[in-house]
C-alpha cells in the first residue's frame, strides 16, 4: 500500500494572507483561475440566462391555442428558474470581485443563446429546445474548463447544467406531445 503524505498547510502564512488581502473578499492567494477570464465567462453566461429569462417570458405571454395553457405554464416556470440562474451567476461574478454586466446594449452579442419568437406554439417550444440544447453544450464546456481551477464555479455550473437539462427534455416532451411523433430514435 503507497504511503500518502499528510496534509500540511502554513496556517501562519495563511492567516497572515488574510488579514493583508481584506479587501479581496472571497478572492484568495490560491484561487487558480485567471479571475479576469471567469468574469467575462460568467457574465457571458449571465447574457444567455437573461436571453433565456426574456424568450422563456415572451413565449409565456403570447402562447395561445387549445393546447396551449399546459405549455404556458411550463414557459412561465422555466423563466423564473432562468432568472434564478441569472441571480446565481451575478453573485457569484460578485464574489470574485466583479461587476455582473445586466446592461442590455450587447446583450444579444454577449450571449451563446438566440433570442427567437416563433410564430406559434411548436416554434416556441422548438426555439426554446435549441436554446436549451445549445446552454448545456455551453455549460459542459465552461465546467471542463473551470475543472479544479475553480471548484465553486464548477458548482455552481453543474446545478445549473443540470436543470437545463431538464428544461430540454421538458420541451423534448412538448413537442413530442404536440408533434404526435418522437424526435430521438433511441
């Protein structure tokens, strides 16, 4: 059996780095990442969070027909989760001593996600899929990325891949629903 080396830390120097750095907040000597590159990540995502809050509330809003009140619950519902997304990105850009970035000018620019209408309810449940699909894609990478450079990013990524991928599958199941057809041959 290896031998393991016992954990050792210089907690002097460590609380000596402490009281010197205050005004650095949570921002530590040991934080791996390159802080400037996170921010514009995270408030890249923060874009895309609040692209998503804004289709997810259109759609909400204008989605009509016979079938349509099931499904306008659902937008609603994600909206609100999307913002909780946006809210949870913007402290975390804070923590690391940012500024989260809600300026609408470039929005759309800033964001991995399109803001589309639709011109009825499968193009809606359809827009919101693609976004969806394109988020998660996005957060894996960004989750690689952060890797162990930095855990608490890396956390708070992962719960939010894993309700986009909830979302999907929601909207999956909606347009399965309302297309009478399955979309995967699996």
């Amino acid at each position: 059996m290896p031998q393991t080396q016992p954990f050792v830390s210089d907690l002097q120097e460590i609380r000596r780095r402490a009281r010197e750095h205050l005004e650095e907040g949570a921002l530590t000597e040991n934080y791996e990442g390159d802080v400037n590159t996170t921010l514009k990540l995270l408030n890249d995502a923060l874009a895309t969070e609040i692209v998503c809050v804004l289709r997810y509330t259109y759609h909400y809003v204008s989605a009509v027909g016979i079938h349509s009140e099931a499904v306008k619950e659902e937008f609603g519902e994600h909206a609100r989760e999307e913002q909780e997304h946006a809210l949870r990105l913007a402290e975390r850009i804070n923590q690391l001593g940012g500024r989260p970035d809600f300026n609408p000018d470039g929005l759309l620019s800033r964001s991995s996600s399109q803001y589309v209408e639709g011109q009825n309810l499968v193009d809606m449940i359809r827009e919101n899929l693609v976004a969806e699909r394109i988020a998660i894609e996005t957060y894996r990478d960004l989750i690689r990325y952060f890797s162990d450079k930095d855990p608490t990013t890396r956390r708070l990524l992962e719960d939010i891949l894993a309700k986009e991928e909830e979302h999907a599958n929601d909207m999956h199941d909606l347009l399965v629903a309302h297309q009478g057809q399955p979309m995967l041959n699996n």
